[in-house]
C-alpha cells in the first residue's frame, strides 16, 4: 500500500475514534477535546474520519459555527491535498 494512503487511513480512523471519545466525553459532561484539536485532525487529513464522526456519532452538528469552520479547513485540506499528489505522481 502507497505511504500516502495509509497514512491517510490511519488519520481518518484516529479522528473518527477521537471524534467518538469526544462525544462519550459531551455526555459525560467530562474533559472534552478542544474544537482547535478537532479541525486540526480534519487539516491533517481526517476529513473523511472527521464527516464519519458527525455523521454516525451526531456530534458537532448543532454548532453551525463549527461546521463553517470543518468546511474550510476540509476544503484547504483537500485543496492541499490534489498539490501533493500531484507533486508525488508526477
């Protein structure tokens, strides 16, 4: 398997877990995970675990200003992303 895509199965599977423990945590009303810390998982390259955690654990959704802020930083980190493909491809 390329590097480049396990890395970027093994980011997406930590954020979706990370994404899991947050919520547990919400619930709890215990030590929660910073918002910062979330989208900087999505920056480095949890955008899929990221969409997988808001999806299946529900979490985040009733904060619009946090979507708008998922959706930027997926956006740059997908845009990111095509530049280093296309420079590792090429």
């Amino acid at each position: 398997m390329e590097p480049i895509l396990l890395y970027l199965l093994l980011i997406n599977l930590f954020t979706l877990i990370i994404w899991g423990y947050d919520k547990q945590m919400a619930k709890k009303n215990s030590q929660r995970i910073s918002e910062m810390r979330l989208l900087l998982l999505v920056f480095f390259g949890g955008f899929l675990g990221g969409i997988l955690g808001i999806v299946i654990f529900r979490h985040k959704i009733a904060k619009r200003i946090f979507i708008l802020k998922f959706t930027g930083v997926a956006v740059l980190q997908l845009v990111l992303l095509r530049f280093v493909l296309r420079i590792l491809w090429e």
